[in-house]
C-alpha cells in the first residue's frame, strides 16, 4: 500500500503553537517555581554505563560473594555500591 504524503505547509501549521500554548510557554520561564530534580531509583539503566577492570582476585571474591548472595555480579555490584551510599549518608 502507498504511503500518503501530506504537502509540507500542512505539515508546519499541524507544528504551530496557538497563541494560547505560546502565552502558557511565556509564563512559565517568567516564574520563579524551582523545578525539583526528583530521580527515580526504579528508572531504566540507560543514563550512564563504566567499564569496571578487575584483576583476578577482585573478580573471584565478586563470583563468591554473587553466588553465596543468590544475586547477578552486576546487581551485586550495585547493591554493595548503594549500601555503601546509605551509609556514608547517615553519617
């Protein structure tokens, strides 16, 4: 089946703000609301990615701590590295 192709002018008045949705734009960079940075602990894992080297020692003791804790190498990883987190924040 074609695909039906709309002429670009059609295309750029879908795109326009109305006046409405211009002045609502306008007021909201002239107030002084903080927009909070509240981060989800339940978001994707797509932010950032490290390459983590490791000598042989450090990867066993992972392999052995993984396995005794029933958990991947990576989740173990990162809960150690939350852990951690929590308690140098309590003090």
């Amino acid at each position: 089946m074609p695909k039906r192709r709309e002429p670009a002018l059609a295309k750029e008045a879908q795109n326009t703000p109305t006046p409405a949705q211009i002045e609502a734009f306008a007021a909201g960079a002239d107030s002084d609301a903080v927009v909070k940075n509240i981060l989800d602990s339940e978001a994707n894992r797509d932010y950032k990615a490290i390459r983590l080297p490791f000598n042989e020692y450090e990867y066993r003791q992972l392999e052995e701590a993984s396995r005794r804790t029933g958990r991947s190498k990576l989740n173990f990883i990162r809960y150690a590295m939350l852990k951690m987190a929590a308690e140098i924040n309590e003090n």
